[in-house]
C-alpha cells in the first residue's frame, strides 16, 4: 500500500457508477482507490471496474470480502478481518481459505491484514459480519491490542454510513504507536473530512461518490 496515503477514495464493484463520475474520482488528487463492497461482489464485477480504472494511472486496491472474488491486477490487496465479532469467519476464516486457495500464487509482499473495528450497530456490515457492541474502554484496549502486541500497520474504525466519535478515534489515533488509524464513516463534504484529518492517518470517503460527485472531490483537503 502507499505508505503516504492520507485519503482514500472507496469504490463499491456492485454499485453503478457512470463514466464522468469514475474519470472525475480517479483523476482526482487521492491517493488510492479501493475496491471493496459487502453484498454482491463478484469476480465478474470487479472485473469489470477494474477494467474501466486501468485507463489511468492510479494506485489501486482490492479488499478481499470472499476467496471466489480475487481477480489479478490489482496493485495491493487486503483481507479484512474483523475484530468485535464472535464468529471466526470474520476473524480469520475467510484468510485461512484464502491461502489454502491462493497460497502458490501469492507475492505476500503486495498483501496485508486489514483489521476492522465496526462501531456504527446499523451498517451493514456490523451485520453481515455478526459484530458485538463495545464499549469506550474495550475500543481502546482493542486499539493497544492490535497497535503493541499485533503490531499492524493498520487499523480500520468503520462508522459506515454514520459520521463517528470524533474525540474516541482522536483517542485511538494519540494510542497508537505503530499502526496508522483508518477512518471510515460518514464523511460526505470538507467539514466533515476536516474534522477526521487530524484524528486518523487515513480517510475513506466511499458513499457521497454515489451521491454527489462534486461534493465528495472537496474531501481531498
């Protein structure tokens, strides 16, 4: 992954998404694009709209949400694994049948773990994964956990749909030691980017594309 990135632009492969909208979004001045989405992701339309982003020249990432959607090309992949959830699925089950399928062919070099924490109870993906509630102080403890024992380049605060705790992912950002904070949730104009630049490494912007193109473009601050 591009170690300096500060923001991300997320692109859904099951969401439609016309030509001056994905040419506006990539030729912008953020630093990667992401390819992830929760329900419908197929091999066939990540294809797809990697195909459509291969026209530019941009940084390109795909999150692995299921073994049977891996499509080559990409410049960097992430398996996501999921923190406050009881189901091992979401912890590393998806990774163990990624490398039993795709352990010959893996450069190791251009993969990572991205670890989530869900906060937002009505996304939907702290359903789909079977997340649980947590509290401030077991967020935290989650933070230093995969910040100083784990050490992991990254960890993924996921408000999804909602804007978030401001002051609770500026306490995890001052936590961390070793790992960047990434921020994902809610953030759909300047201000709301604003506030999120100096409280996490990393913003995600991915649901304002769909709404307003124009509008998601003044995130890049």
């Amino acid at each position: 992954m591009n170690q300096s990135a500060k923001h991300i632009f997320k692109l859904d492969p099951a969401k439609p998404v016309d030509d001056f909208t994905l040419e506006k979004i990539i030729t912008s001045k953020t630093d990667m694009i992401l390819v992830s989405g929760t329900d419908n992701v197929t091999e066939e339309n990540i294809s797809e709209l990697l195909d459509r982003i291969r026209r530019f020249n941009v940084f390109t990432a795909l999150e692995i949400s299921h073994p049977d959607a891996v499509v080559p090309g990409f410049n960097h992949y992430f398996i996501p694994t999921v923190i406050n959830t009881e189901n091992v699925t979401y912890t590393h089950g998806m990774l163990v049948d990624a490398l039993m399928e795709y352990h010959d062919f893996i450069d190791y070099s251009s993969i990572s773990l991205m670890p989530y924490i869900i906060m937002n109870e009505e996304c939907k993906a702290f359903k789909h994964a079977e997340c649980t509630s947590i509290g401030d102080e077991e967020f935290i403890a989650m933070i230093h956990m995969l910040d100083k024992l784990y050490k992991m380049d990254y960890i993924y605060i996921e408000y999804s749909g909602t804007f978030g705790d401001s002051a609770l992912v500026k306490e995890a950002y001052d936590a961390a030691e070793h790992s960047k904070i990434v921020y994902g949730g809610g953030i759909v104009s300047k201000d709301s980017a604003a506030a999120m630049k100096d409280k996490s490494d990393i913003i995600v912007v991915g649901n304002v594309i769909y709404d307003n193109v124009e509008q998601a473009l003044e995130t890049i601050i």
